[in-house]
C-alpha cells in the first residue's frame, strides 16, 4: 500500500483561475491537483487533495493526517500564511515532514505577505512557479519522506 501525503488548500484557493489571473495565473485548483497526484504518483505516494476557507477545518487535516499516519503535508495556507498561529501549532504538533507552497512569490508582494508563520513548521518553502509549485512540493516532499529510509 502506498503511503499517503497531504495536500491541504487555505482560502481562495478555490478560485483559482478566476481570481486576479495576473498574479495567480488561469489555472485551477484542479490543474494543480493534476499535477500534485502525477508527482505523487512517479514517487509512489497516495495524495488526499483538499480546500477549505475555514481555519479550523484545515487544522482538522493536519490532525487527520497525523491521527492516520500520513507520511507528509504539503500546504499552501492562502491568507492564513501570515495571520494563523493555530496552523503552525498544528504542523508543529504533527510530527510530519511539511512543504509549504505557493503560487505567486509572496516575497515579490506587498510587505506583509513576506511573513509567513506557517514557515516556521515547514522544512521546505516553494513559492512563484505557478501551479507547477506543487509538482515540484510534492516532488521534494518525496524526498524528504524517503531520506531517513536510506540514512
């Protein structure tokens, strides 16, 4: 049986395609499912694809995943990168390896998107390749995953 990753959505993120094209692009959410299970795919992984607007409801995954054992997270928290707390602490609490994602390079954006809590939880950060970010997460997230096998 494959091992089964996380791959969790913040607000907005439904919208994708359809919400300011010049910053995230014309794909969707679903372009970047696609490309997220054909990564986990190549490195045998099952994936639980999955969005919500709703903090709480994110946090539940997190505490999904540990609770069933998933191998690993990878999270593009949207809007909540910067303000929440309770994300890290769930991450934090979730003993897994975690990849945080995002579409555009928060870092080229305004000041107060440059921060990220979420961050702090994650051992790796992807941010500005478009969709293509969560082939390349997930991609990493495998690596991760597969390193304290082969140490």
């Amino acid at each position: 049986m494959a091992k089964t990753i996380y791959v969790l959505n913040g607000p907005n993120l439904n919208l994708l395609g359809i919400r300011e094209p010049a910053t995230y692009g014309s794909a969707t959410l679903a372009d970047a499912e696609a490309l997220a299970r054909a990564a986990a795919d190549k490195a045998g992984l099952a994936v639980e694809f999955r969005q919500s607007n709703h903090e709480g409801v994110l946090i539940d995954w997190i505490h999904e995943a540990r609770a069933g054992k998933a191998a690993g997270l990878v999270i593009n928290p949207g809007g909540y990168t910067h303000t929440s707390i309770a994300l890290l602490d769930a991450i934090l609490a979730s003993d897994m390896p975690t990849v945080e994602v995002h579409v555009s390079n928060i870092h080229a954006r305004e000041s107060f998107r440059g921060h990220s809590y979420v961050s702090k939880g994650a051992k790796a950060v992807i941010c500005g390749f478009g969709i293509q970010g969560y082939a390349l997460a997930v991609t990493g997230l495998a690596a991760l995953i597969e390193a304290p096998r082969k140490a």
